[in-house]
C-alpha cells in the first residue's frame, strides 16, 4: 500500500469514527434531556398530590367554592392562595 492509500484510508476511518461519536453523543443528549423532565414532572406529581395540597383543593372546592369571598378568614385566604399557587391545568 501506498502512503496515500494509507492517508485516505485513515482519514475515512477518523471520520466515521467522528460520525459515530457523534451519533452516540446526541442519543445521550436526549436521554438527558427525557431523564430531566421526568424528574421534574415527578416532582410536580408529588407535589400535587400531598395531602396537604389535596386537602386544601378540597377546602377550596367544597367549602368556600360557596362563601363570599369577604368572609373568608385569613386562614381561609391563605388555604386558597396555596391552591392558586399551583397550577393544576395545562398552558395554552
């Protein structure tokens, strides 16, 4: 073999090993980036359904879904500032 050949041969060689690096590189890209928000959409999850978060929403929903709103205690203020604080429906 030539040197040229030589030359040619390792330069395609590099350059598929380059491709295929790359190629891996990018899968473990985006297996990041799908680890990352399931972590995060677990951690909203969790939050979500605390027993506190549920059993303010269920405050909120039963008991002052009805009651004038200048009647509310601070407490209750409080209990449905908590609720609104979290966002339980999706962006549009």
């Amino acid at each position: 073999m030539t040197p040229e050949i030589i030359s040619a041969l390792s330069g395609a060689v590099t350059v598929v090993i380059a491709l295929v690096t790359a190629y891996i590189v990018i899968r473990q890209v985006r297996e990041m980036q799908r680890t990352t928000h399931a972590t995060a959409f677990k951690a909203v999850y969790d939050m979500l359904q605390s027993d506190a978060c549920r059993a303010d929403r269920g405050f909120v929903m039963g008991e002052l879904a009805t009651k004038p709103f200048d009647q509310w205690t601070p407490d209750e203020r409080k209990r449905a500032e908590r609720v609104c604080q979290i966002r339980t429906y999706p962006r549009h």
